[in-house]
C-alpha cells in the first residue's frame, strides 16, 4: 500500500503529511485541557486505513500540535481536527 504524502516545514524542520487532509473551520474549545502524552480522537481520518486516535506529543501554537498516528506517523493537527477521549 502506498499512501500518498506531502512534505510540511514546521519549524524550520520538515514533517510529513498525508495530502487529502482538509481542515473544518469550526473551532473546537479545548484550551487549558489539552497536554502531551494526551490521545485524542481525531474527527477527519488521514486516510481509510488510518486509525482514529492520535498521541499529542507537544503543542506547536495555540492551536497546533505536534503527534503521532499509529502506522501513519508524526503530523501537525489542529485543534479543529480532534477531541479528547474519554
């Protein structure tokens, strides 16, 4: 299988992404709750075969973080593409 992929510069350092991401424009309220080593729920998949969860790794701006998708690896998400599980 093969996933198709674009290259993000965060931070002068390059991170990899899937291309069809799309990002909503409704805010999701999640400041002050959100830390590291948090798995959220991600509400946009990056592909069909992705899972559906992300670990936050760290916080890249108010509204952007730094995680890790199982199987798919690092990405940048914004706040509007997650919630917190449980």
């Amino acid at each position: 299988m093969k996933l198709d992929i674009c290259e993000l510069k965060v931070a002068g350092k390059s991170r990899l992404h899937p291309c069809n991401w799309s990002v909503d424009t409704e805010p999701t309220p999640l400041a002050g709750e959100l830390q590291p080593s948090t798995w959220v729920k991600l509400l946009e998949l990056p592909s069909p075969f992705s899972f559906d969860e992300a670990l936050l790794l760290c916080e890249l701006s108010e509204s952007e973080w730094l995680a890790w998708i199982p199987d798919c690896g690092e990405t940048v998400l914004h706040t509007r593409q997650f919630c917190i599980t449980g």
